[in-house]
C-alpha cells in the first residue's frame, strides 16, 4: 500500500499524538492510583466537587 507523501506525513502525525496521547493518560491513571490521602488529597476534593456540581446542573 503506497501513500502519497502528504498523506503519510498525515498519517504518521496522528499516529504519534494518538500514542502521546494514550502514554499520558496512562501515566495520569497510574499516578491518581498510586496517589494516598495526603498531599494530593485537594485533587480528589476538587473532582467530587465538579462532579457534585455536574449533579446539580442536570437536576435543574
């Protein structure tokens, strides 16, 4: 299967941010894992904030 050089430039840059993009939410999912009530604890309070928020906006 031969491409046109455009369209493999094309092609080989969606491929690279698909994968940038699938490495860093991976590693933010293994980090909020890992993550102990501690320091980190505010960003567990803030997502069940926004989520709470969420909540009250589709009961209006």
């Amino acid at each position: 299967m031969y491409m046109s050089p455009p369209e493999h430039t094309l092609v080989l840059v969606l491929v690279l941010v698909l994968v940038l993009v699938l490495v860093l939410v991976l590693v933010l999912v293994l980090v909020l894992r890992r993550e102990e009530p501690g320091p980190g604890a505010g960003l567990h309070e803030a997502g069940a904030t926004a989520s709470v928020r969420a909540r009250n906006d589709d009961d209006g």
